[in-house]
C-alpha cells in the first residue's frame, strides 16, 4: 500500500514510544520502572474534577464553538493578565485539544514550503516534525551545557536567513528543564525587533519552576514584540491534566483566525467537559500548584544529586520543569559482556534489559551524549530507579 511521502519524513515520537515500551513490559510481568513520560503523577485536583461532573449532570456535553467557549477564552484573558502581564481580546484566543494540537496548527496555518523555522536544541522532540508535516525546514540551533542549554542572541542572530519564518522558545524546557531570565529574554528580543520573523512562545512548564528569577515569556520581557509573538500554553502541566487535552495559543488577531479555520477542519472544537474542567483550572484555587511544584523540587534535588553520585555521569540543575537532561557520555566506549555502549539508543537499551529502567535516549532531542529523565514520578520510584542505574554503570567494563 502506498503512503503520503510526509509520513517517511517524520519519526514517531520517542518518549511516548518508550512508555509504551515500558507498559508492555510490565503487563508482561517486569519489574519496569519508567522515567519516560512528562506526565505529572498527581491526580487532577478535586475542584476541577467537580467542574467536569456538573458539566456532564447538566448536559454541557454538545459542539461548542470551534476555538473555545467565550467563558474559557475569558478565563484564559484573565490568566494572561494576572500572570503575564498581556492583554488580549476573544479574536486573539484559540483553545485546541491540547498545547501539541496548538502548535502543530500554528505551523499548518503559518508554514509553507521552504519556510525556516528556528528550533533551539535540545528540543522537544515533536517541533522539528511539526515543521515537516508543515513544508518547513527546522533550523537546529545547538546549545551547550556551559550556557545552560540556553540560545546566546549571536547564535540566534547567525541562524537567521532570508527564509526564516518563526523561532521557537521553550522556556522552561523539555528535555533540560532551562530556563531564561527576563534578561536573557530581552536580549533575544532584540535580535528579532526590526525584523518579519514570528516567535513561537511554547509555556507549557511555566509554572513549574525553581529558578532565582520570575517566569517570564519574550512578549512580556519586551513588550515591543508581543505583536509578533504567538503564546502555547494549556492546562495539563500545571494542574495534571494531560488526559483532558486542553492547549491554547494567544496572538496576533489573522494568526489565530487562521488556526481557528484550520481546527474547523481537523477536530473541530475541544471537548466541552475539558473546556469546563479548565475554566476552573484557570479562574479557581492555585495553591495546589504551589503544593506540587514544592514536590517537584524535592524530587529534582534527589535525583540531580543522585545522578552526580554515578561515575561518568554528569547533571545539571534544571531551573523548572519536570526533568533532568544528564551528560552520559563518559560512558560511551564501556563494555557490557562484549557489547560496546557507544550512544545514548544503546545505553537506555541496555538499562531498560539489564535492570529495568526505562528511559529516553537523548537523541531524540537532538544531543546524543545526553538522556532524558522525567522526575514526574514518586520519590520512592526516583530512589530506586537510580540505584539500578549506578549498578548497571559499575557492570561495565
């Protein structure tokens, strides 16, 4: 059977492949534990819950318009508002089903062939294939560990051509937890004020962070590029709600339009009950985050601490989010019965068969020396999760 050729171009997505994996092997009867998903491993909190059942006992369960009920978007206005410091209006707010559907209609209503696209790495994995299916070209700006895994504006400024369309900023960061000051953001800004190029803010992480500094987006920093900048953000992060698929983007009144038009022929409108679920989400009590995001730390400080302890290893502290993005490639070159390690494929095949710990290789966020560890999980998993991975290093010869 004949295929698209857009399929060949693209690659399934790695962590939700090594879930998979991991739930495979435990049905199976294997003692796995997984360090794969960006799932927070709370329940959703209870007020929220409440809003979804009233709005299935009173019948809130038809079409709603295709961007959003008016109630959500004004819950989204608010939030934007109170936390952000921007204002928006109903035409400059669009809800998806979730912050990925957000951004891959963003690049569907944006992108065309031999469009450039600016992608920071590492990356989430799913940016540079959401330019692909787009027609664009992802332009990889490598980072480093010394910067903090963070673009320098002379690294911004020196990718940039005539065809670039838009750049990408994930702060805090999925795989590395990075996140930029207000500073850092300004500088940025500076780089793209006097020119057509369109930033692409993706939130999602932000308030999950533990930095010295303020969460700030680039349109809140400078102000001068709020016109030209797209703001992703949902409700699954901060309040565990991955399962409801809830994303929005805020922005220039013809982009949002136009994702609007695209949504009407993709999926239509989020689902109803969701949409309720995350107007409470929004408008209702935030200390629960607040508890949550206390959790995080704790955890983030036990397994960076953790991971400093394996020989060859290296970790930095991620400044917010929910993962830890350790340089493993003082390992590359060891043995294990014969069988040579030398990247990160290799490495998390040979700790997920050797001691059942599943884990994404960092070449799938464009860094092989690196791998990705999600600490949304239990303190108790983190401790012991670990403690396979130093025993399995020390196997090595």
């Amino acid at each position: 059977m004949k295929l698209a050729a857009r399929v060949a171009k693209i690659k399934p997505s790695e962590t939700l492949a090594i879930t998979a994996k991991a739930n495979a092997l435990r049905a199976e009867g294997r003692d796995v534990i997984g360090f794969g998903a960006g799932e927070p491993d709370f329940d959703t909190p209870i007020n929220i819950k409440g809003a979804a059942i009233r709005a299935i006992e009173t019948g809130f369960t038809k079409y709603t318009p295709v961007g959003g009920t008016d109630e959500l978007k004004e819950a989204v206005i608010a939030k934007l508002k109170r936390d952000n410091a921007l204002e928006y209006k109903r035409s400059q707010v669009v809800v998806s089903c979730g912050a990925k559907h957000t951004l891959y209609n963003l690049a569907q209503a944006l992108f065309e062939e031999g469009d450039e696209v600016i992608i920071p790495a590492p990356y989430w994995v799913s940016y540079p294939d959401i330019v692909v299916l787009a027609g664009g070209r992802p332009v990889i700006v490598n980072t480093s560990e010394a910067d903090g895994f963070k673009m320098k504006p002379a690294e911004l400024k020196a990718a940039i051509t005539g065809r670039t369309r838009a750049v990408v900023i994930n702060s805090p960061s999925n795989p590395t937890g990075a996140a930029y000051s207000p500073a850092e953001l300004k500088e940025l800004a500076a780089v793209l004020l006097d020119t057509a190029i369109l930033v692409i803010s993706d939130d999602i992480y932000e308030k999950i962070i533990y930095a010295d500094f303020p969460f700030a987006n680039i349109a809140t920093a400078e102000p001068r590029i709020k016109d030209k900048t797209i703001v992703v953000n949902g409700v699954s992060k901060a309040y565990a709600m991955t399962g409801w698929r809830i994303g929005y983007a805020a922005g220039p009144e013809q982009v949002i339009a136009a994702v609007n038009k695209i949504q009407s022929q993709n999926t239509s409108n989020p689902t109803s009950i969701s949409q309720k679920a995350a107007v409470e989400a929004l408008n209702g009590d935030q200390a629960v985050v607040g508890k949550m995001v206390s959790e995080f730390r704790k955890r983030r400080d036990v397994i960076v601490q953790m991971l400093n302890d394996i020989p060859d290893i290296k970790c930095l502290s991620p400044e917010g989010a929910f993962y830890v993005f350790p340089n493993v490639s003082g390992i590359y070159g060891r043995s294990f019965k014969g069988k040579k390690i030398t990247n990160s494929a290799e490495l998390i095949d040979y700790l997920l068969d050797e001691v059942n710990v599943a884990i994404v290789p960092g070449a799938a966020f464009g860094s092989d020396d690196h791998i990705r560890l999600s600490y949304a999980t239990s303190m108790k998993n983190i401790e012991e999760g670990l403690k396979r991975v130093k025993a399995a290093v020390a196997k090595l010869d």
